[in-house]
C-alpha cells in the first residue's frame, strides 16, 4: 500500500499516513512506515526526503516505524493507525 512521498524512498517496502493532532496547527502528518528487509532508515531522512519533494506542510512531522495493521483481504486499517496518532498526542 503506497500513501505519501515516502513510499517512493528506496529503503522503504510499506507506508500509510494519517492525521496526528496538534495544538497549534489542528492536524500534522503522520507515516506509518515499514522499512524494507536489511534497510536501516532515520525518521528524519524519511522527513526531509517527502520535504524535498511535497510543500512543507504536506511532508510528515512525525514518522513511526512498523508494520501496518491488515484485514483479512489484505487492506491497511487506517482507523488502527488514527488511534495511535491520538494516543501520540499533541506535537505542540
């Protein structure tokens, strides 16, 4: 499943992003990231790399390393991927 800019970094086999709150701004981006096998990634190369290609405030704040949750017919549950963005809380 390939969401964002971040899908297309070479180091990277799965991601999805979601909106994370924040105090100042409402909402931020956040990527849930699976690396691929034998990759070693930083969050902030993940980072500067959507940034290099999206508008600022489109790239993600934050980035969180680990397989994405699936149905059984193989679909990302994104409302699983909302709730730990909550429970991250408030960049601001």
């Amino acid at each position: 499943m390939k969401f964002g800019c971040a899908h297309s970094h070479p180091a990277v086999l799965e991601t999805a992003v979601v909106a994370r709150p924040d105090n100042h701004w409402g909402q931020t981006p956040c990527a849930f990231v699976k690396p691929k096998e034998g990759y070693q990634i930083s969050d902030y190369k993940i980072i500067d790399f959507c940034r290099a290609r999206l508008p600022h405030y489109m790239a993600p704040w934050t980035v969180v390393f680990e397989d994405l949750p699936r149905t059984s017919t193989g679909k990302v549950q994104k409302f699983i991927l909302r709730e730990k963005a909550n429970a991250l809380g408030s960049l601001s």
